[in-house]
C-alpha cells in the first residue's frame, strides 16, 4: 500500500510517520505545504491513502484539490474538532484529532483496508472551511523525544531569537517553533496578535501596560515574558494604537 502524509509541522509528520511504519506500513513521502504536495501529486502517480492535515502553513489543504485530480483516499489528520465533525459527516474514510493515538490509527487504517472503494465528496468538504477564514488555533512542538501541543490562545508573544522563533505562553514557558515569524503573522488572528517590530507578535489580551519610550516609540509590558524588551517603531505607533482601539 502506498502512504503519504501531507502535513505542515514536521515533528507531528515524523511521529505520524513513525506510528504508521510500526503498524508495518511504509510511508513514500511526508508533504509539507499546499503548493509543495500540488507539485509532487502532479508529477507522481497516485497514492492509495493520503494522510492530510486540513490546514497547511499555506493555506488550507482543499486547496490541492484546485489543482490536482485527487483519486486516493483520505485520512483526514487535524487539531480542529469543528472542522474533524463536519468532515466525519461527509463521509470521509476516517479522521484522526491530533496528537495522534496509535490504536485510533491502527483502527482508521483498517476502516480503509475494508473500504477502498468508498468515495468522498471533497467538494462538499471544502465548502465547510471556506466562507470565512481560519486562523491556527494550536502548534505541535518537539520536547525531547514527546510532541508537545499548545494553544495558539495560550501564547503570549512569539519572537525570534538567535535564527530560531519561539512560542512564549501565559504558564512562562517557550517553545521553539518550525515557523518563521513572517509565517507565524500570516496563520494568526490579525485582531489578537499585532507584530511590533520585526522580531515580535504580542497578544493583546497579555498587555499589560504600555509606556512612552525615547524617540516617541512605546515600550509594552507583558504578563509573563521579560526575555526582551517589546519596543513599538515610532512608525508603527499610529498603526498600533488603531489596531488597540480595533481589536
């Protein structure tokens, strides 16, 4: 049988990975990105099971289906609930909500073995998710040898730091991120996140004061983090008391 995964965190690719090849299963190839898997699927044959992430760094996954004529079947892999049920009800193969559990895997895998011919409407599914936009709701991050997965809800400042970019939440601890910060302002909700210079993203709801800094800029205080000074550009000041009175 011939596995691809199509996944934008890589850590929960690679356990996926790994859980589906201890199942006895050999994956051919891990995907990351709307455009990386159009590019691949146009040019190879077929897979028989797709493992797919509903929401990619770039965009959501329906997206592929635009351009490429899909004929495998589907296992839909997702950190959403919203979107899992709906999708259920469509009658897709199976989905499994992340982090992924090894007997729910073993069970969807046989569900396809039985059912091979069963078809799905992915037009109907794509539908659900597109009349409005979606923003990333959670991260997997890799902690020693676990995954970790935490809410985007409870982060309060991403930044970047040393050529990595971190994930900082309201508990005081920081998580290194497969994202840059360019990527991670793309895929967060514009109206809680406001990114105050090139390195930071801070959450409004973790302000918790804000002072007037030299050279007419503002210095904004957080509840937990103190790693680095959260400096507002003096072109940016107008922009973020707008995005304050807004949001």
């Amino acid at each position: 049988m011939n596995i691809i995964i199509i996944e934008d965190e890589k850590p929960a690719a690679r356990l996926l990975r790994r859980r589906i090849e201890k199942l006895g299963y050999e994956v051919d190839k891990m995907l990351h990105s709307v455009e990386e898997s159009v590019l691949w699927l146009s040019s190879h044959p077929q897979p028989d099971l797709i493992f797919l992430d509903i929401q990619l760094s770039d965009g959501l996954s329906f997206q592929i289906f635009d351009e490429v004529e899909i004929t495998s079947s589907i296992i839909f892999t997702t950190a959403y609930d919203d979107y899992v049920l709906k999708a259920f009800k469509l009658n897709s193969i199976d989905y499994l909500l992340k982090p992924i559990d090894e007997d729910e895997l073993s069970f969807a895998i046989d569900k396809f073995e039985k059912h091979k011919n069963l078809t799905v409407n992915l037009g109907e599914i794509k539908s659900l998710f597109e009349h409005e936009k979606s923003y990333k709701e959670r991260f997997t991050t890799k902690v020693g040898t676990s995954l970790k997965m935490f809410l985007t809800d409870d982060v309060e400042i991403f930044y970047s730091e040393n050529k990595g970019t971190y994930a900082y939440t309201k508990e005081g601890k920081k998580y290194l991120l497969d994202y840059t910060i360019d990527k991670i302002e793309e895929l967060i909700n514009p109206k809680l996140f406001y990114r105050i210079n090139r390195g930071q993203l801070v959450k409004i709801s973790a302000i918790t004061d804000i002072y007037v800094y030299s050279n007419s800029r503002l210095k904004v205080i957080l509840n937990k983090y103190a790693e680095q000074e959260c400096i507002i550009s003096r072109e940016k000041v107008k922009d973020f008391r707008d995005w304050l009175e807004d949001s």
